[in-house]
C-alpha cells in the first residue's frame, strides 16, 4: 500500500523460468490473500522469515501490509492466475535515505526468481523516493535470502552478530547491477519464447474448409513444410483439413498446444484467447487484423491473464528452420530456405520481401518473426533470441516504432558485438517534434533520434530492402576491412571512374599504390595498362593476369578491401577467359610471370565484384573453399556496402564506453528545485533567468557572469559592476514565451557607460511595454567561437542531447550532431568531432597540434556536454534546455544564453524488468 501520489500501476514480468506474473501494489481488499501466503508456509518457512514459526506472525504481516498508506511504506506483491506467489515490501520510516526490506515467497516456488523480480521493482521505487539504501536482517541460516542479495548486482555488505546476519545494499544504478538485471532478463524472455518458436504442439484454430482463408493458408505451410511436431487444427464443422485432424474447439484437443495460432474474427479474438489460455497454451501468434481499442484491450489482457507469449495482431507470421522443428506458420507463397539469418519486422510485405531475397541469395534464414501491431513480442524479444539460439549469424530488422529504445539500446549494444545487426531505417521522412519554437526542438527531428539510437548500440542503419539486402550479402561473406581503404580493378577505364566516384561519396578512400605495388603489378599485367587507384587492366587482360593482380593487392597492407568492377569484353569470350574465375579462385600455380608461386589462401579482406550488365541487383557468387563473394550490379551499391562494413569494423574495434563520474553535481537540490517549480507552476513551464541559473548551477554548467536588472537603476548598478571588455555590456531583455531575442530585436549589444545603458532599458520597456519583466545583463564575451548545446526529453527515446554550430546560424545551417543521453566518453568524442564545425574546434588540420589556429577547450568543452547529458538523465521534468550561444575559447567554455523548460512528468524507469 502507498498514497496516490506514490502508487505504482500494474505491470507484467516474467520469472526464471519464462512465466509471466503480475506485480503490484498491495491493496486493502488483498488481506485475506496475504493472510494465505503466509499460513500456507512450512514452518520453517516461517521461522527464516520471522525468525520464530508463530502462526500469528501471518495476520500481523497482512495487517501491516493491507493497513491505510503512510510515508516512507511500500509493498509490492507478485501473483499470477490470481494467486499471489510473493510479497516484498519496504520501510524507511518516513524520514531519512535509508528503508528496510523483507520478502516472502510462497512454498514451491522458490529458485524461479520471484524475490528477486519483487526485489528490483522495489529499488526502482525506492530510488524514484530519494532512497539510497536498503538494509534487511536475515538468519545466518536463510541462504536463499542471502544469496538472492547477493547476487542482485548491487553493493552488498554483511555484518554478523550470533545466529542473525545484517545486510546492507547500496541501491546505485551501476552498469554491473543493469547487466545483472539484464541478464536475468535475458534468461526469462528466452525461456517465455520456447512455446512460441521451438513449439512442440501446435493448433491452428480459424483454418476453413475451402482455399483463400488466411487460417487455411498458414496451416497448409505448416503441413507441406514438414513440421515435426504435432498439428491441430480447430473447426467445428470438418474432422480434417487438408490431411490435419481437425477438433470442435480448443478444449477438445487431444494434448495442449504449446502455439495456438489465431485466424478468427476480430470479434472473436478475446474469446478464443480466453480459451487457449484455458486449455494450457503457452503462446499465440495471432494474424487477425482490424481490431478496435476494446478488443485489443481484451486479447493482450487474456495473454496476460494466463501467460502466454503473443506475436501480432496483424502480421504474417512465424518460423523457425531448424531441420529439427521444420515450422512455418507463415501465409508467405513459399517456404522460407533453412540459413544463418534472424528476420523481424513489423511490414509482412517487407518480410516477404526479406524471405525472397535470402532465399535467392543463399542466405536463409535462422527464424522469421513478422510482429505486426507488437502488443508484446518486439525486436528486443528476437534480438536476445537469437544471441541465444546458437543458428543466427546476423540479424536483420524492420521496425517502425520501438517500445523501450534505451532497454532496446542495451540489447542492441551486447548483441550487435557478436553478430551483426541490420536495420532499416524505416520513417524517415517523419516530422520532427515541434513541441517548442526553441533551437533544440527545431533541430530535433525524430531521424536524429533514431539515428542516434543506431549509431550509438552499434547498428548497421540501411535506407531501403535493396541496400539492407547488399550489406547482408557482403557482412554474411566477407571478413570485415581493417580500415576505408579501397583499392579498385577494373577492365575498363570507365568503370573504374563510375566505382571510384561511388567509393568517395561513401566516405572511403583511394589511396595511391606505392612504387613497389605499382612495378610488381606492371610486371604482371598487359602492356597499356595503367597502375593507379583504380588499376586499368585494359580489355585485353586475362583471366590468369588478373588473378595475378588482385591477389599481389590483397597481400598489400596498404589495402584494406579490394573492388573488382568488371564488363563483359570480345577479347574475354575469344579467349575464354573468365574474368569472374579470377575473383572467386586464388592463384595457387606459377603466376605469368615465371616467379615462384604465391600461397592460394588470400589474407583476410573483403572483395567485392561490380558486373555492370548483371541482371539482379546483388548475387552471391560461388567461391574457393565453399566461400562466397558478393557482386552488384552497381558501384554505389557495393560502395556503400564496404563503408557500413568499414563503421562496423571501427565500432567494434572501439571499447565500450563509460559514463564518467562529475564532480561538484547536486542532484537532491536539483531534484528539489524542480519539485518546488512545479508546485508553483504544476503545468510546467519556461524557467526565468534567475531559475535557470540556479539549476545550472545545480550541475555546476559555467555561465558567464550575469545579473539581473527591473528597473532602469539597477540595470545601470549591474553595468557598473559586471562591466566587460573595456567596459562594454550586453542587455537582453526578458519575458514569458521569449524564445528568439534577436528576432524579436530585444538584444542590445555593446553598451558602454551608464548614458547608453539607461537609454537601451528605455528602449526595451517602451517597445515591450506590458511584456518585459525585467533585464538580463552581461559582460561583453571575449571573441570565440560560437557553439550550441541542447536536450530534448522524448518520451518514447528518452533523453536526445544535440550539439554543433551556435549563434544566428543554428537554424540556417542545421550543423548538428545527437546522441541519446546518457553520454559515454565516446559519445561526447563524437558529438564534437562529427559537425562540420568541428575543424574549427580542433584546431588548423582539424587535429588539437595542428599550426595556426589554436584548439579550443575540448576538456572544457566535454564537461559542458557531460553536464548537459546528466542533467536531463536525472529530470525526466526537463522537457528540453537550450544553451545558445555557447561561446568556446582556447581558454574556457561558457554558456552565453540558457532556455530550459519543466514539464510535470513521473521519472520511469527504462531498464526494469516488465512486459510491453
């Protein structure tokens, strides 16, 4: 029990083991099911809880946790089929930073990670409430409890005294305690996905009697795809279809299905789930689509209701290739071919659009989820799949939308480490928020959230199918490049040009062969032809000779992949020579020049082919030692496929990074302010000059030195006081809703003595009259270089942290780069370096030692960013902040101007464990 202001809503989880249970909070009616927790112990249950096995300890710990709400009390129970399994509640007194905790956990259902499930919602509550401890006393003997503290992920001491053991448990939110829980998570999504894609048992309820039901179609795919396990299908009105037995109903099954698909009438559906859910089913797959609000109500509530794991509505299907399972149940035209590649995506046309493509390509797939609407299972569900799966060797994705993108961020991160993660950039061309006029939220369009999403956990974002399908084919077959340095062949010199423009408007490079590559490649190519990047072999090189000249630049280390772009020649068809076999069969014999053989086995780097006449946009062409090599029709498409090899080289290279510790940072105050504002102003709001200061100052952000003036005096006293370069100041005036001040011309720039300083207050209040609520003056800045930093809180992505060029050209030139907070080391390395400014950061050259111009204060400069990105980490209020210009200076980094605006919302937090 809690007060409204605390409470906590319902939510699902699921346990070790894959179940799905409901926790919350304990409310008055729930005494008598609390009661029974407690009495249907053993009592030695009893006495490790209470340390003594008194049966009236049960009646005490219900009325203690049914009782009326009050401050510092919390209690949280997990119950699944309406039985409650598990209580865990906590007890600060109402004061101080540190409560007590305890857990119950009915008999028979220990080590499936019920307490530790209680256990973690209740160290996000308590952190939600400023608490920073738990403490718990246990006997010395309860090694359950003890262990499942220990093993929290959290800093966990001990302090003995006779048979009784006192822990204490620091509640931060440290990566190791977020690997812990994401761990646990792991395990338990991976065990709730078994019924529903390695199902034993499956029944198709909706499948008619005559062709062209969705229900008939998905049945027959699943017969003539040889499903090894047990089929059903269910129709009251036939006893078989299509060689399947056929049943009235679920209830009258033979043997429970582990997979209930549903292809009924939207209408019908939470019934029909009702009954699956009745009968035993673990997990449904549901291709029905056009429900209204209440029947997608009712059918995610049956699933919760009885556990079971739900794909769709409105989607194409599921399937899993494993010779040992064989299971489509899918609508597609044709059986998807068995391979190494994981398949999610919300679009059934782009699935079948995937499944064709890997098919031809000879890729297959490893499991094929179309997700639909995504009640429950999402992409983070398939991701963690197939890191588990032991099939998958790349994942591929296609989502429209995302439920948790910083749990999905995490996900992405671990995964995409051990195999490569694709995606399409789906939505790109929506809207970005306009929530507010102010420079961060014109800036940032949800593509630079997404972006940013992608970029930072390590995700290969592609623009379409087609390209989605061409960097598959070359990550699925080519090692990755050790760096953008590409040497290109060709037969013919335009080609080579059309492939050397391609490679350059990718972002990698051509560097020139050295003199040593250029006389070994001279010596072995026909006479004409020309050694530079690209190598003009000429048309009348052949076969064995250009063998001879990939292989000597595959074994330079000057190279890190080779493009090969080749066109069908007369001279090549008189000789029989093909110029394809040089690519895909090493030299292993003496080359044609009479010197000693060079070893067969090429070094590891990628190759690509270019045939301009080919047919399909990407083919994978058969090569040595059972390998494949990709070929486009293309040079911008094999391009663009080695450089997002090339970034997935240089992010994996990269170590994973940290979050930096802050000196001088507040957040009790911070937090208190921001509740104090929202008392004052519960719709949230723009934060006034004197408001915004004191929360910067909460984060210690350097701000130019400033005062705050009301009338005409004490704007002239402040001049006087905070005078600047030779005695110049700046005056900007103030009022609610202000966003642009040199556009509404309420700027005054280089002021000197009290004479101009009256006269520019003057101005202000007459043209501003019933507007302006006073004056910000500062000294005039020393020159530099004019920056912006800002943050938008979405509510779907969390908090977005912009950066790039500041002052009058923020909008103009949109010279902006964005990471989602909260900001890794690396993440603010590449928040600097990737403006186009960033030269002007860096220096002459664009590195720190470059000559002439002098860096500015990059350490200073990464605080800034740093700062920023804690701040909007730890206030959810902070709807977006502003800081325009940021003046950066070889000496220092100073916030010039800063806007931030409050809105009244909970903290959520995105890493707890809980289904969709």
């Amino acid at each position: 029990m809690t007060d409204g202001k605390l409470s906590r809503p319902t939510v699902h989880a699921l346990l070790a083991d894959g179940t799905t249970v409901c926790i919350r909070p304990v409310r008055r009616d729930d005494h008598d099911q609390v009661q029974g927790l407690y009495e249907e112990m053993s009592s030695e249950n009893l006495r490790l809880r209470f340390f003594a096995a008194s049966r009236r300890s049960a009646g005490q710990a219900a009325d203690r946790a049914c009782a009326e709400p009050r401050p510092g009390y919390r209690v949280l129970l997990a119950e699944t089929g309406g039985r409650v399994i598990g209580l865990a509640e906590y007890d600060s007194g109402g004061t101080g930073d540190t409560a007590e905790i305890s857990i119950a956990v009915a008999d028979g259902l220990h080590h499936r990670g019920v307490g530790t499930l209680l256990v973690e919602h209740l160290v996000s509550a308590a952190r939600a409430e400023g608490i920073t401890g738990f403490t718990a006393d246990a006997l010395s003997e309860n090694h359950e409890v003890l262990r499942l503290f220990a093993d929290l992920g959290l800093r966990t001491t001990r302090h003995f005294e006779g048979p009784e053991v006192r822990c204490a448990i620091a509640l931060d939110q440290s990566d190791t305690y977020l690997t812990a829980v994401e761990e646990r998570g792991r395990a338990a999504d991976v065990a709730s996905l078994e019924p529903l894609l390695r199902p034993r048992t499956v029944a198709v309820i909706g499948a008619g009697r005559k062709a062209g039901s969705v229900g008939r179609a998905i049945l027959h795919q699943l017969h003539t795809g040889r499903f090894t396990g047990r089929l059903f299908a269910v129709n009251p009105h036939a006893s078989s279809i299509l060689g399947v037995p056929c049943h009235p109903s679920v209830g009258a099954l033979p043997k429970t299905p582990d997979l209930a698909v549903l292809a009924v009438p939207a209408a019908a559906l939470s019934a029909t789930a009702e009954e699956c859910g009745k009968a035993g089913a673990r997990a449904l797959l549901v291709v029905t689509a056009g429900l209204d609000a209440d029947q997608s109500q009712a059918l995610l509530a049956a699933c919760r209701a009885y556990g079971m794991r739900l794909v769709g509505p409105n989607c194409l299907g599921i399937s899993n290739t494993d010779p040992e399972l064989r299971l489509d149940a899918t609508f597609a035209a044709g059986h998807p071919s068995p391979g190494t590649a994981g398949v999610a995506v919300q679009s059934g046309g782009v699935g079948i659009a995937l499944l064709d493509g890997l098919s031809r390509l000879g890729i297959g797939v490893s499991s094929f989820a179309s997700l639909g609407d995504k009640y429950d299972v999402s992409g983070n569900d398939m991701l963690q799949w197939w890191e588990s799966d032991g099939r998958t060797g790349l994942a591929l994705l296609h989502l429209e939308s995302f439920g948790s993108p910083r749990a999905f961020s995490r996900t992405a991160r671990r995964v995409t480490r051990r195999i490569p993660v694709l995606t399409v950039d789906a939505g790109r061309t929506e809207a970005g928020r306009r929530a507010a006029a102010s420079h961060t939220a014109a800036a940032a369009t949800r593509t630079m959230t997404r972006g940013a999403l992608f970029t930072q956990a390590g995700i290969t974002a592609t623009r379409s199918v087609g390209e989605l399908l061409e960097v598959t084919a070359l990550m699925n077959s080519q090692p990755l490049p050790a760096g953008r340095r590409v040497a290109i062949v060709t037969n013919a010199g335009g080609a080579g040009v059309l492939a050397a423009d391609a490679c350059a408007e990718s972002g990698l490079e051509l560097p020139a062969p050295g003199s040593e590559l250029v006389d070994d490649l001279l010596a072995v190519l026909p006479a004409g032809a020309f050694v530079g990047n690209p190598v003009d072999a000429t048309a009348s090189v052949t076969e064995e000779q250009l063998t001879d000249c990939v292989d000597r630049i595959m074994r330079n280390g000057a190279v890190d992949a080779v493009l090969v772009a080749l066109v069908p020649t007369a001279v090549a068809a008189a000789t029989g020579d093909d110029l394809v076999r040089a690519l895909t069969l090493p030299q292993s014999r003496m080359d044609s020049t009479g010197r000693a053989p060079v070893p067969g086995r090429r070094p590891p780097k990628p190759i690509v082919a270019v045939r301009l006449e080919q047919g399909l946009p990407v083919e994978l062409l058969p090569a040595a030692e059972g390998t494949t090599i990709p070929s486009y029709a293309e040079p911008q498409a094999a391009a663009r496929a080695l450089a997002h090899a090339a970034r997935r080289a240089v992010w994996l290279a990269r170590p994973v990074g940290t979050v930096p510790d802050l000196d001088d940072v507040e957040t009790d105050r911070a937090h208190a302010f921001v509740d104090a504002y929202l008392d004052r102003h519960p719709d949230g709001g723009w934060l006034d000059p004197r408001e915004c200061a004191e929360l910067l100052g909460c984060y210690d952000i350097p701000q130019l030195a400033w005062a705050w003036a009301g009338t005409e005096d004490d704007a002239a006293l402040a001049a006087d006081r905070l005078h600047g370069f030779d005695g110049r100041v700046v005056m900007k005036g103030y009022w609610p809703g202000l966003v642009h001040k040199t556009a509404e011309h309420a700027v005054h720039l280089d002021l000197r003595g009290d004479a101009q300083v009256r006269a520019a207050f003057r101005d202000l209040e007459t043209r501003f009259a019933g507007l302006l609520e006073g004056v910000v003056i500062q000294p005039l800045a020393d020159r530099g270089t004019e920056l912006f930093a800002g943050v938008v809180q979405d509510q779907v992505f969390g908090p977005l942290v912009l950066f790039g060029l500041g002052g009058t050209a923020t909008e103009i030139l949109a010279d902006h780069a964005a990471r989602l907070a909260p900001l890794t080391d690396h993440d603010v390395h590449d928040l600097i370096t990737s403006p186009r400014c960033a030269p002007l950061l860096l220096g002459a050259g664009g590195t720190p030692s470059g000559g002439g111009a002098r860096p500015v204060d990059l350490p200073g400069l990464e605080q800034l960013l740093l700062r920023l990105s804690r701040m909007a980490s730890d206030l959810p209020q902070l709807a977006e902040a502003d800081f325009n210009p940021v003046l950066a200076t070889p000496g220092r980094v100073t916030v010039l101007d800063a806007r931030v605006r409050l809105l009244p919302r909970r903290p959520q937090d995105p890493y707890l464990r809980r289904l969709r």
